[in-house]
C-alpha cells in the first residue's frame, strides 16, 4: 500500500480540510484504481470523516487529471504539422467520394485524359441511376401511406360502433423486439448526444443519494462539477393530477398514457373525420421539449439535490424527471439509486450509458442480495386468475377488432395463464372463482422442468410481451370519484371487479380511495416471464402450495447474480464497490466477480483503519455467564437458561454503561419470547432501575418515534441525574435499526449482540443457493464448501452491519460485546472488520469481561 501510495505522490487532492493519513491513503488508491481499469472493493468505516467525501475528492481528482490530459492531446493534435497517428508512413489514404470532389480537384499527375473522362462519366451515370432509385422509392412509400389512409378510414368506420374512448383498446400491430429496435436506432441516429467520460455514483436509498449530493456541494469541487441526480417518477414528478396516484407503477402508466395520447392525438388530428374527433386527455404541461431542454442547462449549471430539482422544474414548467435525464450526456458525475443501474431495462430506458464510463456503487455489503432481488419476482395465484379474467374478457369483446397477429398473443397468454394455475392445483374453467386445493407445500423446479411440466416449453418467452397493456392498462381504479373520466379501459377493467357499484362513497370507502390504488396483475405476469427466460442454471422456480388458489404463488429465484452484473463490469473502465463494513469480501470475489468473467488480477482490494484511538474501543467475546453457563445461542440451546443468562448479563451491563446500550437478538420472534420471561421473571423490573427500556417496533413507521423517544430519554438523565442512568434498546438483527442508524456518542456507548444470527437453514431458497455454489465454485484445499461458507458470511455480514452502528468519529468511544463462545472461532474473527479485529478480547468467562468492562467506561467517562 505505501508504495503505490508514493507513486501517486504527485497527485494534488483537494479537500475541504487537513484530510487524515488513512484518507490519503483511500483516495490515493482510489485513484490508482480509476487510472488502471480495476475493480476496487474499498472498505472505510463510518468516522473516517465521511467515506463519501473520501470517494468524492478522490474520484474527481481523478476525473479533472483525465479530462486535462485528453484537452492536451486534443491540443497537440491540432498543431500544425501534427501526426495524429504519431508517424505518417503508414497512413492510408482518406477515403472519400469521387463524385462530391470539386471540379477543380486535382488528379494524380500523369494521368490520362481519357481515364479522366471515363472516371467522370461514370460517375453521372451513377448518379441518374441514385436518383431513379429515390424517385421509385418515394413513389412506393406515398402509394403504402394512401392504402395506410384507406385502411385507417375503414377501421374508423368500425370503430364508431364501439363506445366513447374504447377505440384505443384496440391495439395496435404488433412489432416484435427487434423491429421496434431498428426503428428506434434509425430514429435516433442523428439525435444521440455524445456522452463525456463521467462518474456514475449509487447507493441504496434517496436520503443516502442526497447527503451525498450535499457533501459534493460543500467539497472542493462543488462549484465546478456538473451534477445530476436521477430518481423514480414518484420522485421527480411534478404534475400534481399524476402524482397523487401514490403508487410508483400508477405514476408511471398514467405519465406513459398522457405522453402517448399526446403523440397519438399529434398524428391523427387532421386525418380523423370532425364528427369522429374525441376529447383527448391534456397533455402533461410539464412535457415541453423546450422547457426541459432549458431546465437541463439549469442543471448542469449548479449542482443541485432532488428537492432543488423538483422546485426548479415547477417553476420553469419543466419535467423533471425527463429534463434530468436529457442532462445526463453532458454530466461529470451522475447520483441515482441501486435499481437504475443495477437493472439493464431500467439503465437503458433512462438513457446512461456505460461504455468506458466509471461506475461507484456505495453503502455495498448487500451488494448480491439487491441484484438478486431487483430480479427475482413472485406471481399470486389470484393475480394468475385476475390477469387471465381480464385479457379473456377482452378478448371476447374485442376479438373481432384485433388484428390477427395480436389476437394470436393474447391466446398464447391465456394459454400460459392457465398451465401457470394448473401448476399452483388449479382446473380449467374455474376462473376467476379462488377454490381450495389439495395441494399443501413447496415444490422447487429448475427453469427447463417448469416449463416442460407446465407444457409451455414449445412457447417463445422471448416474443410473448404483453404489448403495451402494462404500460397503458395498469390501473384497475377503485373509486369513480378520484378521476371522473376513466379510460375506456379502465371502465372495462372497473365492470369486470366483483361487487363494484356505482353507491354513493361511505366514509371508509373515500379513506380506501385515499389509499395506494392496486397496480394490474399484468405487471407481476410480465416480470416473471422475462424471468423464465434466464439460463437454465441461474434460476429456479419454486411453487409455493398454500391450500388456496389465491394465497399460493410462483416465485422465481435467481441463483447467479453475477450474470446480470458481467455486462455492467464489462463496459465500464473501472468499478468501484464500496462500503463502511464490506467483510468478509470473498462473497463479492468469489459469487460476483469471478463468476461474472473478472480476473483475479483486476481485482484491487483495501480497507484503511479507523480513525479513533486504539483504546476508544472495547471489543470482548463473552463465552459464558455469571453463573459459568456456556453461552452458546444455537435454535436448540437458546431457551429458558440462556435467557436467565442474557438478562444477568444485561443488568450488570446497565449498572457500569452510561448513556445508551443497544442489545440486538437473532430475530423479533426470539426478542419477543425473551421479552416475556424477563417481565415474568422480574428481570425487566430490575433492569428498569437503570435504564428505561424501548424495543425496536415491527412497523416502519413507528420507528422514528420510537428513536426520538430513546435519544430524548438519554439527554434528560444526563442533564438530571437520578437512578435511570440512559436507556436500553432492544433491536432485532436484519431489523429497521440494525441499517443506516447512527448510535453515536451516548446514543450506543455500548452494543451487545446476543448469539449469532444465522439465516433459516431450511429455507428452500437458501438450501438451493447452497447447493448452486456447491456445483459451480471451486472448493479451497481446508476450506468448508462454499455453501457453508455462504451461511457464514451472511451471518457475519448481519453481525457487522450491527456492531458498527457505534463508534461514529473520532472522538466517540464504545464497548461492543459479543454473547457466544463460537464468536471466539479463528475463522469467525477472521470475518470481523480490520478495525475491531485487531483490537477484540475474548474472554472464557464473565467475571474479567465485566471487570473490563466496567474500567472502560470510567476512564472514558470520568473527567476529561
């Protein structure tokens, strides 16, 4: 590390004050990294003032260097008598067209008169022969437009049969794929905008995307870079009629519907009869292209936040959603969320491009679960029963209208609709009535055996697409009052609902209304069949019986997320993944590198220190109680004497911690039983003589009220003083606070974790993944399969995402107690973050844990 540290020496980082050793040595190989090409995994824990301005200054650095060397070599090369390929001899000669030559250009010396002439007289001959062929073709292309208009005209006449506003159910020729994807590239030939080299920066969520756009703002480079931040529609919409639809899908359909209605209305305005005109839905306001094109320019002047974004779009009456994407081109650095990079629909239909572009993907210890995630999908039986309800009705009343092509793809849906249900117990002719079935269970079936079994093999996936229904179609409305004029539709959809009427609203139906309207099954039906389209080998499908049509499921898994990230490191120069706790790092080598084509030599690993002082934290491993009961947290050994135990412990904990301590359980079911026998027991009691006691709520939306009254407990004892000394939190591991929550200074002086939270073993999904990883990657000589070493990590990743809620800068201190002898395994510590490795305890029994403990805590918080 030191030496490519000095070979970089020269490299000036600005930064917004005198930066740490540990945050030069960071951006120096984050530098290193960019320049090369590589694949970085950067660990830096929360304190090194933050990571993310490390990862700024660091990568812009990088990024002004490269932009001045190109400007240089640009500039060498517009010098005269320049040699842009540094040496003539070998330079072809440049091509052109003969016959748009001057008349005065000159021909090799010597030539002959007569070849001259040929040469010209030919080329007039190919040019009479060039414009016959256009005459012809435009001949041809006014002689299809006039039978276009004919057929237009006679499919008008039929459609004056059909209700007001159902002539857009009928759809349109269908266009496969790939033809939509020649004329898309023909259309945008001359309209792509070149794309500069940039940084592409994602994290999990739009709270962590803005306190990063705030650290660019207040960095160095906040007044030179052009930033944009990308976000959801839900996000960045500003139309207030679409927004309140609530639902992320809703906005999007019904933003989709107006753009399209708008095109539609454009084209066929002057060629439709006056009497046969509709009232058209407005076009959204915000969708000027001139607008949006002005605000794209306002965005790349400044940097600016989401919040700023959406403020500048209403006032100019600007899009934001489209006005940032137009500024995407032009952009040095790029902010957006996991799922628009990490998904290649989602990346492409927002425009980024990622060819030689460098990419930094942050907060990245769940890094494989989001991809996973993002591209596994479930299906209901009652959404399989719904969809198939929906297009058999439609077909039914529309079936004349469709053409023949897409006729033919609606049977082809309905058909896979029902082997689907037949394959959850279902029969045919039961929709869309759920019944029982006999079925009880899961059952887990390779892609290739799904779809044998279900007899759905001989279908093209790849061709059957739902063809705009689940853009245009996805709203079945609950409720008349909300939007007057539906779309012919949606009043379809509405009449197809059972025991909908027309009753004036109750009180509980308008509160209904006010709630997220349900997206359409369509959209749930589409995303798992893309999904059966994956490789036999990165995927299962898993059937889950659960006594009733409706409640039983299809669910695909993804087995090999590294399929789906291979095309990302592929085309990017470089790729960075980092995080404050990235141990242990032989997930993202092993499942989404290597797996993904990366050579182990591209690979950079590094992890800098913390930055507080070695004594301002006390790491023990506790392997027994007071009573010399070995603690050991397993499913079998965790009931009545380890909760005796644990709640001992804990009171002794709370008699020497001040402040705040935070005690994490494997799971709310476990905290839940342990809760109980300490207030049967009278353990709670004692424990509430010193610390006032919160748990951590199952709900989101509890649990900012629940923080907010934990932090105002602690303050009011440390300024009052008394018997209650702080406050006790009990969290669950995986759960809402064990993520993105600061415990810092007297908030989590002290951090107990009770047992190992191990995943459910018998899972059907994870035992697959472990058998996947047992086939494909290799098996190290003493090392256990990677199956096993699977369960480890994520049980050692849970582990560390919870201890380093504490300790969150450089003045900060606390103890972090871990309950269980099996943490005192080599193997185990080996997977703990550098920085509380090096520095961790463990001890046989409680007696000098507590005794360690308690002198921790005096000295740290006697006078200073």
């Amino acid at each position: 590390m030191t030496n490519k540290t000095q070979e970089v020496v020269g490299i000036h980082f600005p930064f917004p004050f005198p930066p740490y050793p540990i945050q030069k040595d960071f951006m120096a190989e984050l530098y290193q990294v960019l320049e090369a090409g590589k694949i970085g995994i950067f660990e830096s824990p929360t304190g090194t003032s933050p990571k993310s301005l490390s990862l700024i200054c660091g990568a812009l650095s990088w990024l002004r260097d490269f932009e001045q060397k190109k400007q240089q070599e640009e500039a060498r090369l517009l010098e005269p008598g320049a040699d842009p390929l540094g040496g003539g001899r070998d330079q072809p000669p440049l091509s052109s067209s003969s016959c748009q030559e001057p008349p005065d250009t000159l021909r090799p010396a010597g030539e002959p008169d007569w070849v001259t002439q040929f040469v010209q007289k030919k080329e007039e001959r190919d040019l009479v022969e060039r414009l016959k062929r256009q005459e012809e073709e435009e001949t041809e292309s006014l002689l299809r437009l006039s039978r276009e208009i004919l057929a237009a005209g006679t499919e008008a006449e039929q459609l004056e049969q059909l209700e007001s506003g159902e002539e857009e159910l009928v759809l349109a020729e269908y266009e496969s794929d790939e033809e939509k994807r020649i004329a898309l590239e023909e259309d945008e030939d001359d309209l792509e905008e070149e794309h500069i080299t940039k940084i592409y920066y994602c994290s999990r969520t739009h709270s962590q995307l803005a306190q990063f756009v705030h650290e660019v703002q207040k960095s160095p480079f906040g007044k030179e870079t052009r930033l944009v931040s990308l976000g959801s529609r839900q996000n960045l919409c500003v139309n207030e009629d679409v927004k309140n639809l609530g639902s992320v899908q809703l906005i999007n359909d019904r933003c989709m519907e107006i753009q399209r209605s708008k095109h539609k209305k454009n084209r066929a305005e002057e060629d439709k009869p006056k009497k046969r005109q509709q009232e058209t839905k407005a076009a959204c306001p915000f969708y000027n292209h001139e607008q949006m094109q002005l605000l794209r320019d306002e965005i790349l002047v400044e940097v600016k936040d989401m919040e700023q974004l959406v403020t500048l779009g209403k006032e100019a009456w600007a899009c934001p959603y489209y006005g940032s994407r137009f500024a995407i081109p032009a952009a040095q650095l790029v902010v957006l969320p996991y799922p628009m990079l990490l998904h290649a629909a989602t990346r492409e239909a927002a425009g980024i491009r990622l060819q030689g572009q460098v990419v930094i993907i942050d907060e990245a210890h769940n890094l494989i679960d989001t991809i996973t995630g993002i591209y596994s999908t479930e299906v209901t039986g009652s959404q399989l029963c719904q969809a198939h309800s929906q297009l058999l009705q439609y077909m039914e009343r529309y079936g004349k209208r469709l053409k023949a092509k897409n006729l033919m793809y609606i049977k082809q849906i309905l058909y896979l609709l029902e082997k689907f249900v037949a394959m959850l117990g279902g029969r045919r002719g039961r929709f869309p009535t759920p019944f029982i079935c006999l079925l009880l269970g899961t059952e887990l079936k390779t892609i290739n055996d799904f779809l044998f079994q279900s007899q759905v093999d001989n279908i093209n996936l790849f061709k059957v697409k739902l063809f705009g229904f689940t853009e245009r179609y996805g709203a079945v409305l609950p409720s008349s009052r909300l939007q007057p004029k539906l779309t012919g539709f949606q009043h379809f959809l509405k009449s197809l609902q059972p025991g909908v009427t027309e009753a004036p609203a109750t009180p509980v139906e308008e509160d209904e209304a006010r709630a997220p309207r349900p997206t359409s099954p369509l959209m749930h039906i589409e995303g798992f069949l893309a999904a059966l389209t994956t490789a036999n080998q990165d995927g299962r499908v898993i059937l889950s019986h659960q006594g009733s049509l409706s409640q039983s499921s299809l669910k695909f898994l993804l087995l090999n997320p590294a399929v789906h990230f291979a095309q990302v490191v592929k085309e990017c120069r470089a790729v960075v993944i980092a995080g404050g706790t990235m141990q242990p790092v032989s997930d993202f080598r092993e499942q989404l590198l290597a797996c993904a084509g990366v050579e182990a030599e591209r690979v950079v690993e590094f992890s800098c220190g913390h930055v507080i002082p070695p004594d301002n934290i006390l790491p023990l491993v506790i392997c027994s109680g007071p009573s010399n009961q070995q603690l050991e947290f397993t499913y079998q050994k965790r009931e009545l004497p380890q909760m005796v135990s644990t709640g001992r412990i804990l009171c002794n904990l709370c008699n020497v911690v001040p402040g705040g301590v935070v005690c994490f359980f494997p799971s709310y079911e476990y905290q839940r039983q342990v809760h109980a026998h300490w207030d049967k027991s009278g353990l709670m009691a004692r424990l509430a003589v010193k610390k006032k006691i919160f748990q951590e709520p199952k709900r989101a939306s509890q649990v900012e009220q629940v923080l907010m009254a934990y932090s105002k407990c602690i303050t009011s004892c440390g300024q009052v003083g008394g018997t209650v000394t702080g406050a006790l939190l009990l969290s669950v591991v995986g759960g809402k606070m064990s993520e993105g929550i600061n415990f810092s200074d007297d908030l989590g002086r002290c951090v107990v974790m009770v047992g190992m939270p191990y995943p459910n073993i018998r899972s059907p999904e994870l035992q697959e993944k472990m058998a996947y990883l047992d086939q494909t990657l290799p098996r190290a000589p003493g090392q256990a399969l990677p199956g096993k070493a699977l369960v480890e990590n994520l049980c050692m990743k849970a582990v560390n995402q919870s201890i380093g809620r504490a300790i969150r800068h450089q003045r900060d201190f606390a103890s972090i107690v871990l309950l269980d002898q099996r943490y005192a395994r080599p193997s185990t510590l080996a997977k703990l973050p550098a920085w509380i490795r090096d520095r961790v305890e463990v001890k046989a029994t409680f007696g000098p844990a507590f005794a360690a403990i308690r002198k921790f805590h005096r000295e740290k918080s006697g006078p200073s």
